[in-house]
C-alpha cells in the first residue's frame, strides 16, 4: 500500500488488427470472446462487491440498496450462463478439448472440470438466466408468484422527484417470489446465502479458465512473451482503493435524471 491508496502498474499490450487477421476466424473468435467475456464477468462481480459494501444509517437506503444488489446479481447469473453457452459451442469445444488442449495449463483443465460439474447438474444459474435474469417471467408464472408473497411484506413504491432515485419495490418483491420458486426456497435470505456460496467459487473458475485460454491462445499466435511484460514499462497508478473499501450508494444527485415518475 502506498499513501492515500494504493498502486499498481498497468501495460498497454499492442495487437494490431494485421495480426488478428492471421488467426484463423475460429481462433479469433474465442480469443475475443474469452476476452470480452472477462470483462463483462469481471464488470458486474466488482459492482455487486461494490453494492453489497453500501451501508447507510438510514433503513430506507439499505432496503433499496438491498434491491440493487439483488438486481446486479441477476445480470451476474445471466453472464455466466451466456459465456457458459459460448463455451460449449461446438467450434470452441473442439479448440478446448483437441486442438488446444495440450497448450491449457493444468490449472485451467481442473477449473473447466469443475464448471463442467456446476453446470452440468439441473443448474440454478441456468433456471434464474432462463426465466429470470435476461428474459422476463410469464404471466402465470408472475401470478404464482404475486399470490406467494404474504400480506404483510412492504408493498410499497419508493418514488422521489428524481427517476433515478426512485425504485418499484413492491414489483421486485413478486419477481424475487419467483426466483425462490425457481431456486426450491422460501426464506430469501438463506436463498442468497446459499446461492452465493455456489455462484463465487464458479465466477473465480470461469475467469480462471477463460484466462487459461485467452493465454494459450495469445502464446500460439503471438509468443508467451506477450503476457509477460517487464516490471516498469507500463503505467504506475497510485491512490487505488481497496476493493472493499468502495461501495455504491442507491440514493444519488443527478441534475438532468428527469421528472417525478408521479409528477407533482
């Protein structure tokens, strides 16, 4: 740590759009699609860190920071099951499983042993991406849902004179009553615990693996030397927080958000 945060150093590694194009379109293609995926995963597991850090004195701000969470924690689930599907496309099994095989490091095989073994059971993660997380759910799924949620739970609008800080709780009340159904759970709160006892450990040997690949394939084209650049040629960045030191409120001042949703 250095004063006021602390550093890390960033490099900028070149690949120019001549070389991309003598990969095959196959290889490319994984090779840009692990890459993107990494982010986008990377992306949305640091903001629901982030959300999750949010604590406020007031109630109000933890319930609608809570709903945030949960809603990040969707869009979570629906990257994963997504990058899992481009995984298992036949081209990219074939690179995985043959002709890249014996380039992926032993750490990246364990790792995609191990998803394969998440994924392949009757998967929570596909449930929640397939009704939940990308999609919407169906009316008679919403139904049963609406009729689960007892009487006395917080139906409520939280609504302010700015859009953006406004949150239709009551709605979010009856689309989490059906990701409980979808998950074989009735208490919410050992809901997300378990969930997020299966959902980490998965999100670290996706990233693993993904990096187990993107490396593979960056060493085939472009030589192993690529990823590993010499200490004090790149960037050094100071004041970095700690990742657990940064949270997001819900509750924001935002000049252009808009008008009431209720008007006045």
């Amino acid at each position: 740590m250095v004063k006021n945060g602390y550093q890390t150093e960033i490099f900028r590694l070149a690949i120019s759009k001549s070389q991309l194009e003598s990969v095959s379109s196959v290889e490319r293609s994984l090779l840009l699609l692990s890459s993107y995926a990494i982010n986008q995963i990377n992306v949305l597991r640091r903001l629901l860190i982030f959300s999750t850090n949010f604590e406020s004195k007031v109630e109000v701000e933890n319930v609608l920071s809570g709903a945030q969470t949960q809603m990040i924690l969707r869009f979570l689930v629906g990257s994963m099951a997504e990058t899992w599907e481009m995984i298992r496309r036949s081209d990219n099994q074939l690179l995985i499983g043959k002709s890249l095989s014996a380039e992926i490091e032993r750490e990246g095989h364990e790792a995609h042993q191990r998803l394969k073994d998440f994924f392949g059971k009757n998967n929570v993660v596909h449930r929640l991406r397939n009704s939940v997380a990308y999609h919407y759910p169906t009316t008679a799924e919403l139904d049963a849902a609406f009729h689960e949620v007892p009487d006395d739970e917080d139906w409520a609008w939280y609504v302010s004179p700015s859009l953006t800080n406004s949150h239709y709780y009551l709605s979010d009340l009856v689309v989490s009553s059906h990701i409980l159904e979808v998950m074989d759970e009735r208490d919410p709160e050992n809901a997300f615990k378990r969930f997020m006892g299966q959902l980490i450990p998965a999100t670290d040997d996706l990233l693993d693996f993904l990096a187990y690949v993107l490396k593979a394939l960056v060493a085939r084209h472009f030589g192993a030397q690529m990823l590993s650049p010499r200490p004090g040629t790149g960037i050094v960045v100071t004041g970095i927080p700690n990742m657990d030191d940064v949270a997001i409120p819900f509750l924001t001042h935002w000049t252009s958000s808009g008008s009431a949703p209720l008007g006045h």
